[in-house]
C-alpha cells in the first residue's frame, strides 16, 4: 500500500475547498517562502497549539486577530464571511492531516462522504452549541444537504460532506449569505448555520430547536 503524506493531503485539501485562495490573498508569506509552505507552516503551528490544550475557536479567532496586525491597524477590520470560512477550514483540516494523533484513515469515497467531528477539549470559553435536524429538501425521495466551507461560495456543485434527512447536527452560530431557493417548494432563506466541525449548512434545510447566537 502507498504511504500516505499528510502534508500533501492537507495541502490538497485546503486548495480544493477554496480555502487556500482566500488564505494567500489575507496572509502574506514570508520573504524567500513560498505559500504552500507557508500554509504548512501555519498548519504545523496551529498543531503545536491544540497539542498544548487551545482550543479550534480559540486558535480562529487569534488568526483572524494576527491577520488584522499583520496589514497594519489603521483601518483594518476582521475577516469577512470568506475569510472567516477559510480561516477555519486551515485549523480543521490541520487537526485532521498534521497533527499525529487526530490523523484520520483515508479509505474509499463512501467512507469519507459524511462530515468529520474533531473532539477538542472543551473550557468555558466555546460557544454553546444549539441542535437541530436535517429536513429532506426533495420530495418523496433522498436528497442530501451539501456542508459549504464559505456560503458566499458557489454552491451549485456537490461537496464532499453532507447530511441526510433526520441527521442531528450540532449548530454554533447563525449567519445571513447568499439566499438559497427550493426549486420543489419555492421557498428560500439567506440563513446558513456554522456547524460544530467548522462548515455552514443551509438554514432553509435545518429545523432547530432554539436560535443559535450570530456568528
């Protein structure tokens, strides 16, 4: 069997969710770097960091804070929505690939089709999740509800994770994006919901049980 290289997995991975785009246009490398190694860097530390106790929020929200001071603080805000999708997608995907324990077996398409939960010790200051059920957006048959890294992406194409009808999902906060629109019932909703994992999921597909707090 091929020995699997994690950092080009998580390289790959970052590149075909979009992310990496959205990271180089925010984070410039450093001089004689190149940005994929740069985005290594970055995935190696941000392993340092959860290996010491941080936490995923935590460790977005410094990034998103090392963002604004490395473009100057006159004028500079946070991230937006795409920036923040991106931003944690890199902490994500650099738990999964890089860190040595958390690495996850790579196996056949119908295994690695449903989204990945990342168990990360939990203090005071993550954000009480609110859940909810997946509703079947089709009529009369299974469709599946695609997980967007950016709900200001394209979502026309399928993703690589999803939920099915009836699936819990544990929600972290809400958003307004682009409107999604149901070609079956004429309904639509510019709500998106940040799943626990890091992706958004479609409010117009997601019944909760109370509101979540705005992302």
């Amino acid at each position: 069997m091929d020995e699997i290289d994690p950092e080009a997995l998580f390289l790959e991975r970052l590149q075909s969710s979009g992310a990496a785009s959205e990271l180089e246009r925010m984070i410039a490398p450093s001089p004689g770097e190149s940005r994929g190694n740069s985005l290594l860097a970055l995935g190696v530390g941000i392993c340092g960091e959860l290996t010491d106790g941080a936490t995923v929020l935590s460790l977005e929200e410094q990034l998103m804070q090392a963002i604004v001071d490395q473009n100057g603080s006159a004028g500079s805000t946070a991230p937006g929505a795409s920036g923040r999708a991106a931003i944690a997608e890199l902490v994500r995907d650099a738990n999964q690939y890089l860190c040595p324990e958390t690495v996850a077996p790579i196996g056949s398409p119908t295994t690695t089709q449903r989204p990945t939960t990342t168990t990360i010790q939990a203090t005071t200051t993550t954000p009480r999740s609110v859940g909810g059920v997946v509703r079947n957006p089709c009529r009369d048959v299974p469709c599946k509800v695609y997980l967007r890294a950016d709900p200001n992406g394209d979502i026309s194409r399928p993703s690589d994770s999803y939920y099915l009808d009836g699936d819990a999902v544990a929600i972290i906060c809400r958003t307004t994006a682009q409107r999604v629109r149901d070609g079956d019932t004429g309904q639509s909703s510019p709500v998106w919901y940040r799943t626990d994992d890091g992706f958004f999921i479609a409010g117009l597909y997601v019944e909760v049980r109370e509101t979540p707090e705005t992302c």
